[in-house]
C-alpha cells in the first residue's frame, strides 16, 4: 500500500466501478482509478472520502486473492 497524505493528481483520475457491481445495492460498491504506477480505491458513496493507494504488482496480487475467493 502507497501512504500520501493526498493522492497526487485527483481531479485528473478516472474513477470506474466494477462490471460486478451490484446495480441494486449501491452501497456496496468500491472505485477505482488508475495512475502510473498507482492504483487507487475508494468508496463509491463517499467520493470525498478517504482513499487508498497500491502499488500495481499488490493491487493485481489482491485482485488475483479475492477472484479465487
């Protein structure tokens, strides 16, 4: 996980839910944008909110851990 106080560039990300995403719940959904050589993610019902940051080689290690979950 990246530790920054602020994401750098925030109002440049293109932020986009999962395809998995549930529609009919939407509390229940993160976001994700991408930057190089950062992934971040947030929760959906609170853009504003707190985010956090991964390195990509451990975000695509977590995406591959919950797939097989």
């Amino acid at each position: 996980m990246i530790r920054k106080a602020s994401a750098e560039g925030d109002s440049t990300l293109e932020w986009f839910k999962s395809s998995y995403s549930d529609s009919s719940n939407s509390s229940e959904c993160v976001e994700v944008a991408s930057a190089p050589g950062t992934v971040h993610v947030r929760d959906s019902k609170n853009a504003q909110g707190p985010r956090v940051a991964f390195a990509p080689g451990a975000w695509a290690d977590f995406v591959s851990y919950a797939a097989g979950h």
